[in-house]
C-alpha cells in the first residue's frame, strides 16, 4: 500500500501554483478551475491542491532545506529554522549515520509545510 494522493487546502489557485512550482521545482500536472482543483506529480503521489480540502500537515523530502529555503526566496515564511531533528542509528526511520534536518513554512494559502532532508555529519 502507498499514497496515491495527498489534498492540502488553496483558495487562490493562481497564487498556489506559483508557489508550490518553485517549492517543487516543477510545474503543475494539472489544473481545473471548477471545482478549484490544482494537482503536481510527486514521484507518483498526486499532491491536490482544494478550495474545498482542509488543511493538513505535509512534510516534504527535498535534497538540502537550507537550499530548498534560499530558493524559495521570501516566497513562505519560516515558522522554525533549519535544525537538525536527530541522528538516525539504524535505518528503522531513516538512512543510518544521516542527520535528519527539518524546517518548517508556511505556504501561500497559510498551510504549514514541513521539509526534510537526511545529510551526513
């Protein structure tokens, strides 16, 4: 089993887009303006963007969140900095010997985004 899709809350899908193609890195999959239906391909996982969704608490994989943070550019605001959550030991919940590092942003529609990336010491 494994996500098909995941829906995050938009209420202006033109504002929406733009963000979450620089967040991405990648332009939207599709888009239908009624319902108000905004989606991007992430790996195979639909990201959903609603009018209609509530909000919900994504965290996202990206390969560096100071890196991921400097080209968004002032775009989001950062609720919490970059920090280091802990040191993987094992690889029970991510690569062992890696740092896992995470941030947190709020995005154009006032969701909260989590970003992480697992780095080596």
């Amino acid at each position: 089993m494994r996500f098909a899709q995941i829906a995050q809350r938009a209420e202006d899908l033109d504002r929406a887009a733009d963000f979450y193609t620089v967040l991405l890195d990648t332009p939207p999959s599709a888009r239908f303006d009624e319902p108000g239906m905004l989606f991007f391909d992430l790996d195979g996982v639909r990201l959903l963007l609603d009018r209609n969704a509530p909000s919900s608490l994504v965290y996202l994989h990206v390969d560096n969140v100071h890196a991921t943070l400097e080209r968004l550019d002032g775009l989001a605001d950062v609720v919490r900095e970059p920090h280091v959550i802990f040191t993987h030991h094992g690889d029970a919940l991510g690569p062992d010997g890696y740092e896992e590092w995470q941030a947190f942003i709020r995005d154009s529609e006032g969701n909260t985004i989590g970003l992480v990336a697992f780095q080596r010491p």
